[in-house]
C-alpha cells in the first residue's frame, strides 16, 4: 500500500468515526431535551432514566 493510499484510508475513517460521534451527540442532545419537557410536568426522575435511558447523574443535572 502507497503513503497516498494509505492516508486516504485514514481520512476516511476519521470521517467516519467523526460522523458517528457526532451522531451519537446528537442523539444525547434529544434525550434532554426529551427529560426536560418530561421533568417539567412533573414527571420523577426514575421514570425520566426508564424512558429516556439517560443516567441519574445526567437527569439531576438538568
């Protein structure tokens, strides 16, 4: 494999590995958002971690 082909791997999968991340913030993002709106009707925290899967920590946090 030349240099040339391998830095085009590697750019390639940084790319790829910087989509996925970014995908996966994302949908951290809209947990909380979710928690959010649940926690402001009244909802307890225990429920908002079943529904949403965000952590306690992440829940009290907000």
């Amino acid at each position: 494999m030349t240099l040339e082909e391998q830095m085009r791997l590697d750019q390639e999968k940084s790319y790829a590995e910087g989509k996925n991340g970014g995908f996966v913030e994302g949908k951290n993002q809209s947990k909380k958002e979710v928690a959010l709106k649940i926690k402001a009707e009244g909802i307890g925290p225990s429920l908002i971690l079943k529904i949403t899967g965000l952590s306690m920590e992440e829940i009290e946090k907000l």
